[in-house]
C-alpha cells in the first residue's frame, strides 16, 4: 500500500496505493499434491489472496506445476541454493519465486533465473532475515537491524545490476524492534514493495501478539505492501490473523465489535454478546462498527462513534444508531432486536 512500485504477482498488484496484500505458505509436502492442493483452497477461503509453496528440488516440480494449475490464487514458489529449481519453478506456472541471490551462488546463476523471470514476466522476492545477515556486517558496530537491511540491500544491488527492478523486498527479524527498524531503514531508501512479517513468531498466542505489535507498528507508519503472520501449525490461523490485524487497523474492510471491559454498572452479558454479534457478522465484507455496552452511563458516548450500538439498561438496552437511540428494548428482546438492526445495516 505504501511502496512507491507496484509489482504485479499474476493479477494482484502489490504496492502503491493498492490494499495490503494477505499472504501465507503451506506446510503439506509439495510432493503430496493433492493435500498441498487442498490446504491452498483452505488458505484461499479463509482469505489468502497469494499463497508460498516451497519447491526444494526439481523432484517436486512436476506436482508444484500441477498446484499451480489448480490454485485460484497466485502461488509463489520459495526457492534456496539450486538456481536451475528457480527456473522450473517459473516454466511450471509459478507466478513469483522468491530467491537468496546470495545462497543461489555464482552471478551468471542468478542471471539466468532473471532471464526467464523477465521472460516469464513475474517478480522476484529477494531480502534478508536475521539468519542470513551477511558476513561482513556481522561482529561490527553497525547495529543489527542495519545489519539487516544492508544484507537485504545487497540482495536489491544484485538484481538492480541484471537490470531488473520487479522486486519485492523482504527483511525478517524474529525480534520485533530489530524487524521494525530494519524496514523502516529499508523503506527510507529504495521505492520497492515490502513484504512485511515476524519469523518464526511462535505458536499461536505468542505469534499473535508479537506480530500484531511488530507489524502492526509498522502498518501504521505507512509501511507495508503484503503481510505474512508466521505461526507455527495450521497455515489457516495465520490468513485469520493477518485479516483481523488488518481489519482493526482499518486497512481492509469488515465488522469490527467494539465492546467494553466491563465494571460494576454492567447491566448485561457483555462477552457473550459480542461474541454473538462477532458470529453473525462474520462473513461482512463491508466496513461496519458495532458497539456492545454494558450500562447507559458510559455506553452511549463511548458508542457515538459506531454504526450501531447496544447499552445495557435496568429492564434490557437501548439500540442506537449512529449515535443516536432508536429502540429500547426488554431483556427478552434484545437479543433478537439488535440482530434485526444489524441485518438491515448489512443489507
Ligand atoms: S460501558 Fe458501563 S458497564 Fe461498560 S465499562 Fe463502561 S461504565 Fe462499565
């Protein structure tokens, strides 16, 4: 969304003033076709808009060309050391390849993948994360996250010198103050789009809120062009993860339950409700605040800002709409009520 260029990863452009693009990778054995196929209609549904299958050896290129005439969405073929593997990759349908030109060896290697990525018309993803800092930054005094970004930047130098500039930048830290510096530095510098994610974050609740911070802090100085939430397990949590980030920090679209922390003035179950409303409007692709108070002390002001608004009173909740009450209703109600409202702000 923020980058100065705009790739093109098949029909999904990344960078400019395009929306931040939710990416995830599949952890089936590529070999096993049909299951990687099956995660990736999983990943796609669950609102992955591209998708990284790693291509390890050429053994695998004949079930990946079979993933990749399969998919609905773009798959990126995530290569390491074997240049000729890139080169299949593409020739089997990838739609970008993501490489280390440093660990794919001598140059006229990377320039023959260049040659047929230009031929083929799709971007390279070239970067660094904190294991793959280069040699001569490391045991100075440059700080790491420079360290880092000046790694990825020598990535950029190679593929600028072959003359080819439809890149998209990766620099990965598992620490998040180190990634969040090395992307702004990184940014500051060159105009291509940044694909943005903690490394090997963790398993699910120390993923989610490591990368909610890291990446959350970058998305909200402007920087970030796609995003990957790194969890270790099942693929799909991160796509869920990623949209949510996104949803709250409003950069996509969709419902967002506002709801408060409850006190002693609450008149009704606040939890349960949101969780409800949270449900219905699980599948909106519209941008929708609801909010769901316990008391009409607070819960009014506070929900002036939301589309829609439940404040729990002494007999049931007084409904509001922009502010604005528009239906106090009976605990019996009030459930049914406010799904009424809410259905027709959807419609
Ligand atoms: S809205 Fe009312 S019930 Fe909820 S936290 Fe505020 S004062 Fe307490």
């Amino acid at each position: 969304m923020f980058s100065k260029n705009t790739v093109y990863v098949k029909n999904i452009p990344i960078g400019g003033n395009n929306p931040i693009i939710i990416q995830s990778m599949t952890n089936t054995d590529t070999l096993d076709t049909e299951s990687t196929i099956r995660q990736i209609i999983k990943l796609a549904n669950a609102g992955a808009e591209i998708v990284r299958v790693s291509v390890r050896t050429l053994e695998d290129i004949s079930s990946f060309k079979e993933i990749c005439k399969n998919s609905s969405v773009p798959i990126v073929a995530d290569i390491h050391f074997d240049y000729r593997v890139a080169i299949e990759a593409i020739k089997a349908g990838a739609s970008k390849i993501r490489i280390n030109p440093g660990n794919i060896g001598a140059k006229w290697k990377v320039q023959e993948v260049v040659k047929v990525a230009k031929e083929y018309n799709i971007p390279i993803r070239v970067g660094a994360n904190s294991g793959s800092i280069k040699k001569e930054f490391e045991n100075t005094s440059m700080p790491r996250y420079k360290a880092l970004a000046e790694s990825a930047l020598q990535e950029v130098k190679i593929m600028e010198e072959l003359e080819f500039e439809d890149i998209v930048i990766s620099i990965k830290s598992t620490d998040a103050k180190e990634n969040f510096l090395a992307n702004k530095y990184i940014s500051e510098k060159v105009p291509y789009p940044l694909h943005i994610g903690i490394t090997e974050a963790g398993i699910y609740e120390d993923a989610l809120v490591l990368s909610s911070a890291g990446l959350g802090a970058l998305l909200l100085n402007n920087i970030g062009d796609t995003i990957r939430i790194s969890i270790a397990g099942d693929p799909v949590k991160e796509v869920l993860v990623a949209k949510k980030l996104l949803t709250l920090l409003g950069f996509k679209k969709g419902p967002r339950v506002i709801a408060c922390p409850t006190c002693a003035r609450t008149e009704i179950n606040v939890e349960e409700l949101a969780i409800k409303v949270k449900e219905w409007t699980k599948n909106v692709d519209k941008s929708l605040n609801i909010a769901v108070m316990g008391c009409v002390v607070n819960g009014p002001g506070e929900a002036k800002h939301a589309d829609i608004g439940i404040a729990g009173t002494k007999s049931g909740g007084a409904i509001s709409i922009n502010g604005e009450v528009v239906e106090t209703v009976s605990y019996e109600n009030l459930e049914n009520t406010f799904k009424k409202y809410i259905d027709d702000l959807i419609k």
